[in-house]
C-alpha cells in the first residue's frame, strides 16, 4: 500500500518521529534560520526527502512547495512550527488544496488585532483594547488609562509584553523594543488580573476534545515571562468547565477545524478571558508534562487524526511540572551536579543551555534551562524540584581571583 505524503516546514523532533510512526512518506522543508542545528540533524533521521531553504524568501519557499506538489500525491501541507511563518506556509497549502484549516482562520488567530476584533465582532470574552504605534502610543495610552498591558501584534514568547502602571514605564519600555527591531502595530489592552492558565485542546472532524489545563508560574509583572508550568491545573472543576466553555465557544467562532491548539486563559472576577490563542502545540515541554500524567503523546495523536483516527483523552494518572531555573547573571566557570539533579527520583529531565555567560531573564528564550519532575502529590513536585535546586552549583568568574559560588 502506498504512504500518504506530508509535506512539513521546521517540524521539531518528536513531530517528525511521529509522523513516521503513523507511516506517512515525510517531507520536510527546513528553514537555514532555524537557530538550532541538533534539530535539524535529528529531523534528518526521520525524513524521506529533507530541503534546506531561507523561510524569509517567500517566493522560493512557495516555489519549491509547488515544485514537490507538481509530483502528485501530497495528502497534506502542514506547519506546526514557529509562528511567524504560519501564514505563509498556510497560503500556499490553501492555494494548492492541501491545508488543514482555512487561511482565513490562521490569519486571524495569529494576529493579536485582529483575534481581539474577531472576539469583540462575537461577544466573546469581552477585553477592552485599542491599537497604537510607536508614535502615537504614549498619547493612546493616556487616553486609555493605565495600567495597561502592551504587546506588540506579531511577536510570540512573551516579546516586548509589559505592563505599565504609568507613562515613565510605558518610555522605559520604549527603550526596550528597540532591540528587538519591531515596526508593527501594538495593543494596548486591560489589565486581567487573576490566575492565568494555558489549555490544550485537539479538534477533529470540527469537534473540540480539551487534553487538559496547565498552572504557569510567571514572574511578576511588569514581565510576564513563564517560568513554569504544572498539569493538571489546580483549578476547582466549576472553574475548569467555565474555562473549557470558553475555549470550545472560541474554537467554534473561528471555525477552527482540525488539529491543536494552545490558548491561554485569565480567569478574572467576571469570569474567564481568552489572552491568546495559537493553531499548535504548546511550547515550554508542555507536551511532555501530558505525557509523564497521562501517558498520551499528544503529537501522535494528531497524524492518527490524519488518517481518520479519533483522538482518545486520557485522564491523568500523576502530577508533572516544568521548573524553568533562574539563576544569577554572570560568567560561568563551572556547573557541577546536574548529572546527581537527573539521577533523583522523579525528575525525568534536566536541561542547561550551552551559555558561557548566564543572561538576565528578558524572555522566554533567556531562561538558562529547566527540570521536568513528576510525583503523585503537587507537594512532591515541590519537594523534588527543592532537591535538584540543592545538587546544582555555580560558580562564576569575577574581577578578583576568588570565584564566586551560589
């Protein structure tokens, strides 16, 4: 029996295993940006035909994919990977009939202007917001009243988001985006205060199955960035349904018909709102988190979806979290105990970054690594990740020729 064929654009690792476990012929366009060389190296090992192309040339990248298209049997053009290309891979997917979801759809999920007009359009998780430049957002902001959180409309992982209780910090943060070279439109939006939540959810055939709710641990405003992650969510079950109703009302409004999605969720005193949606899986080893509580690899899940498999929700079973370190600034000399950390029960990863000079944490991709623990009590997560905390020391270089150990 012949394969059927997937053409998919910087799949990550444990995508591309799975799509060869479900026995698809593989394709695989790679972006030559893509920072991270082992992934590509290990995507290798599971494609039938692997391309190395630029993502920022549009057109050669919609070149080759009618190139291979122009072959015959392509089933599906599918992109899970970083979000800024999305659209234009879905573009081209639709335009040959090869996309999963509509484009109109993936347009409007991944841009935060047009999702709220979107939401705000249906009288869904009403979030009051406006748009602003860099030249007019210090007016738009008074005007708006503080304290308001800012985003910028096209970046993810937590880039250039504050808040901003005052116009000093809203001329701080100014000074901030600069380096990361955005000329886009912004939001400015309401200040949601309560706990915030992510949702991961599969659907299939236009049916919506919530895989779980997922704690984060973010640090204090005016940084909101993620530094852990716990599933199951601790959340009461009145509260886990009013966040589920939301997200399948979402879902159904953007007429969102196949495959993950990762949304995250504030539940404020009037109820829940939506922060944001995206048409993948979730980053930060939330999968793996399911996994180790549910044992369902949720990647798989999706290619049996393919071939017209229902996804099966399995219940969880344990506990798990991701604990992202944060560690003093400064110039390593040397780590020591991370191997001890990895040999303590229940921790079933550990990860450093490679840097020479631990960075503050600015944002999602400044983290210096992480543990992923599980346990059968959310006290035991607490317990263990305390542990691998007490096995691994630092010592930094200083300007004196006594080093510094924490």
């Amino acid at each position: 029996m012949k394969k059927k064929k997937i053409v998919m654009t910087s799949p990550w690792p444990t995508i591309a295993e799975e799509v060869k476990k479900e026995d698809f012929y593989l394709i695989v366009l790679w972006d030559k940006n893509h920072p991270s060389s082992a992934a590509y190296n290990k995507v290798g090992t599971y494609a039938d035909e692997l391309y190395m192309i630029d993502f920022l040339d549009e057109h050669k990248v919609e070149s080759l994919l009618k190139w291979i298209h122009s072959f015959g049997d392509v089933e599906y053009i599918y992109h899970l990977g970083k979000d800024e290309h999305v659209e234009l891979i879905y573009r081209i997917a639709e335009e040959l009939g090869r996309n999963v979801n509509d484009l109109e759809t993936i347009s409007i999920i991944n841009n935060k202007k047009k999702m709220r007009q979107h939401l705000e359009a249906d009288g869904i998780s009403p979030v009051r917001y406006t748009t602003a430049n860099l030249l007019n957002i210090t007016e738009k902001a008074e005007a708006f009243t503080y304290p308001c959180i800012v985003k910028p409309v096209n970046l993810s992982g937590s880039q250039g988001v504050t808040l901003c209780h005052q116009a000093q910090d809203l001329e701080q943060w100014k000074a901030s985006i600069e380096s990361l070279n955005y000329s886009g439109e912004f939001l400015l939006e309401e200040y949601l205060q309560g706990v915030e939540v992510s949702v991961e959810t599969l659907t299939f055939q236009n049916e919506h199955y919530i895989i779980g709710i997922t704690d984060k641990i973010k640090m204090s405003p005016p940084q909101f960035i993620e530094m852990g992650h716990i599933f199951p969510s601790k959340l009461d079950e009145r509260t886990k349904e009013a966040v589920e109703k939301l997200i399948k009302e979402v879902l159904n409004s953007l007429q969102y018909s196949f495959g993950p999605a990762h949304s995250e969720v504030i539940i404020t005193e009037d109820g829940p709102r939506l922060v944001e949606l995206q048409p993948r899986l979730a980053g930060d080893r939330i999968p793996r988190l399911i996994e180790h509580s549910t044992g369902m690899r949720i990647e798989n899940a999706i290619f049996k979806m393919l071939k017209g498999i229902k996804p099966h929700v399995s219940m969880p079973k344990k506990v798990s979290q991701i604990h992202y370190f944060n560690w003093h600034p400064g110039e390593i000399l040397e780590i020591k105990g991370i191997n001890k950390a990895r040999a303590l029960p229940n921790v079933k990863e550990v990860f450093i970054n490679s840097f020479e000079r631990i960075p503050s944490v600015t944002d999602s991709y400044t983290r210096p690594g992480y543990v992923i623990v599980e346990g059968e009590s959310y006290e035991e997560l607490n317990q263990t990740i305390n542990e691998v905390n007490e096995q691994i020391s630092i010592t930094y270089k200083t300007e004196t020729d006594s080093p510094i150990v924490f």
